[in-house]
C-alpha cells in the first residue's frame, strides 16, 4: 500500500476509533476482546479501503466492527451453526422463567443490555448510542429495516422488563 | 416506564466510551505494519537451523547457569522496556528485510541477519541499535496483535540450544547460532514466542 493511501485510510477512519471501541465494548463485553476486536477490523477496513466507495465513514467503519465481533462471537460458539429467528425471540416465545433469569436483581440499563441476545444488543447500540439511520442499521446488521425497527422495540420492551423486575 | 423515561435510562447509562489509553497507538503501528508488509519474504536457512535448535534442545529449561547470564537477561528486559516508551521502538521502521538489513550498514561493525519468516502472524515491524553487553547490539520488533517483541542479536561465537527465562510476566528466549547470539523477549505468552522463535 502507497503511504499516501495509508494516510488517506487513516484520516479517514481513525477519527471513528472511539466509536468503534464503543460499539466493540458492547457487543463483545469484554475490554480485552474489544480491543482485539478493534484492532482487527481497522486492519480488515485498511485492506478493503479499496472498495470503499465514499459514504458515511462512520457507517462503513461500525459495519466492520460489527462483524468482526460477530465473528469473534461465532468462533466462540466453536461455530456452532446457529442463525438467529426473530419468532423464537419473540416475545410470545420467551418464557417467564428465561425472563425472570435475565432479570434477576439486575437493575441498571448497562446490565440489562449485556443480558440481551446479540441482535437485540448491536440494534440498540447501533441506534441509540451511535446515532445512526433504521437504513445504515439495517445495511450492517443485513437484514431488512421492518425487522431492525422490530428488533429495536423488542430489545426495549426487554431492557424495561428487565430492568423494572430488578427493581422490584 | 415511559419510553421518554427509558430514553433517559439509556442515554445516561449506556454512554459512549473513549478508546483505552494507548489503542489508537497500536492501531496505526498495525496499520503501519500491515501497510508496508513485504510481498514475500523468504530466510529458510536460518529458519531450518532454529528449527534444528529448538528440536535439538529438546527440553526447555530455565538457566541459571551464570550470574553474566542472569545480568544479561536482566539488560535484555530493561532494553525491550525502554524500546516501549513513545518513540523509542525504532531507528528505522519497515516491514521490509530489505529496508531493516542495510539500515545497519555503518551503525554496527556486523550486518546482521533480519528474518521475517512468518509476516502474517509475527510482521517484522523495524529495528534499532540498542547497547547491551559492553556493545552495540541490533534490535529487530517484530509484532503478535498487540504484543512487541524484540529480537536482539549480535555476532557470538559457539553455539548453545535454546533456553527460556520468565522474569514479571515476560518471557525471554535465547541462543546461539551460526556465529550469533539471539535473545528475544515480549510479554506475549511463551508457547506463542516459542512458535515465533521456531520459525525465525
């Protein structure tokens, strides 16, 4: 790579590092695999720099960081081949006992976030942390934007559920 | 709870955050690192005879062999510390052998050998003169993730297998070969510098 794309990269995408932290910090919980995290995704951006064609850097950068935290997560999970279903994730679907767990004497915002399914958790920090647009959300998270708004509402009812019942 | 009120919660308890102190460092040197990458790299001699020398040792072991030994490993930790404060890791910077190597032309009455055997997982990031042992030393910085690890080398005749020595969580690695002497140190875990140090 030519120093002056190097530079160019950099001016581009290191003003949304403290986003990208951000945004790594939620979803993967952890400050070391946040960082870790962060750390390969600007690497991952720097090599498809190439086919970044203008946009909202700060999008292009999240959606990077995104998966790569997902990825982490799926390596975890020794891919354990699993995809995600918004009906068993319903509400209907959860039941009383895996609610009442999630919300056992948790009563802070922060904590009742990190009980959350990652794809409640990255569509409410993606939104209400970071700011970005139902269409942005539903470019990174790649799925279509009726579900991310479905997914947005779901994860609040949740974080109030839990949050109420650890207060109570 | 009204959603005004949960909009509240979530704006006063899920701030955003600041990058630790240090990220946006180790992000550019990796990018860096990444961004001047060699194309190909190839230093399979030396990376046999490692081979040799860590097969051939067998056993790893923790010396104590001599106080001159335990002195050295002591400069050769208190060198990588100080090669970590700000500006001090390189005299020149390159991911490239062919840049690193020449560099030392001049600086050091030895030319010594730059391996970057492995630049995918352990990218050779520059190197620097360091003064240890009486002399000026070479030091190459290769990097793992976050991790720096130094490589000091020098011209030493004999040869010894390799040996390894902890001391407050780093881990140091040494031998002799092929008329040089190498001490590698990092706080990267031992297995990861002992796979380092097979493929150098």
């Amino acid at each position: 790579m030519h120093e002056q794309d190097l530079i160019r990269f950099e001016a581009i995408a290191l003003p949304h590092l403290d986003a990208a932290y951000t945004l790594a910090r939620y979803l993967t919980r952890d400050p070391h695999d946040a960082d870790d995290a962060v750390q390969e995704a600007f690497l991952r951006a720097m090599k498809y720099f190439g086919s970044y064609r203008g946009g909202d850097p700060k999008a292009w950068i999240l959606a990077i960081v995104r998966n790569e935290c997902r990825s982490k997560r799926l390596r975890g999970k020794e891919a354990k081949a699993e995809e995600f279903d918004d009906e068993l994730h319903s509400d209907e679907g959860a039941s009383a006992d895996a609610l009442a767990l999630e919300s056992d004497a948790k009563e802070t915002v922060r904590e009742a976030l990190e009980l959350l399914p990652a794809e409640f958790r990255e569509v409410i920090v993606l939104r209400e942390i970071q700011g970005l647009s139902y269409q942005e959300i539903a470019d990174i998270v790649k799925a279509p934007i009726g579900t991310v708004m479905s997914r947005l509402s779901r994860g609040r009812a949740r974080l109030e559920k839990t949050v109420k019942a650890g207060r109570a | 709870m009204s959603p005004e009120e949960l909009d509240a919660r979530i704006k006063a308890e899920l701030p955003a955050l600041a990058a630790p102190e240090g990220l946006r460092e180790r992000v550019r040197l990796a990018l860096r690192a990444e961004a001047h990458r060699p194309q190909r790299s190839y230093w399979v001699p030396l990376a046999a005879a490692a081979i040799v020398a860590v097969a051939v040792s067998g056993t790893w072991y923790v010396s104590s062999r001599s106080s001159e030994r335990a002195e050295l490993a002591q400069q050769v930790l208190a060198s990588h510390l100080r090669s970590l404060q700000p500006g001090h890791l390189f005299d020149v910077q390159s991911n490239n052998t062919h840049n690193v190597k020449p560099w030392f032309n001049g600086k050091v009455n030895f030319s010594p050998p730059v391996p970057n055997p492995e630049p995918d997982s352990f990218p050779l990031v520059g190197g620097r003169l360091d003064y240890m042992h009486g002399r000026t030393v070479a030091a190459l910085v290769y990097q793992r993730r976050l991790h720096v690890i130094n490589v000091f080398v020098w011209p030493e005749g004999g040869s010894e297998s390799v040996s390894e020595r902890a001391e407050n969580g780093y881990n140091e690695i040494y031998w002799k070969s092929g008329g040089w002497e190498y001490w590698v140190v990092s706080d990267l875990n031992r297995d990861e510098l002992k796979k380092f140090v097979a493929e150098l």
